[in-house]
C-alpha cells in the first residue's frame, strides 16, 4: 500500500526551490531540504 504521506514529504523534499508552508498566522509549519541546504 502507498504511503501518501511518505510520497508527499519524499517529493517536497525533492525539490530544487525553497519552499514552506505556512499558517494563516505566518508560522511557518515546514521547510523543504532546499532551505537547510542552502543555509536559508
């Protein structure tokens, strides 16, 4: 059975651009390795 949580995370991570996810507030609730790579 496939783990669409595990696919989701996989394939964010997987991308070259830094991107997060925030709230409505502006916390930010997850950055991709793009951010921790790049020192951001």
């Amino acid at each position: 059975m496939v783990d669409k949580a595990q696919i989701h995370t996989q394939v964010f991570h997987s991308l070259n651009e830094q991107i997060a996810v925030i709230d409505s507030r502006g916390t930010i609730l997850e950055v991709n390795a793009a951010w921790v790579l790049r020192g951001g």
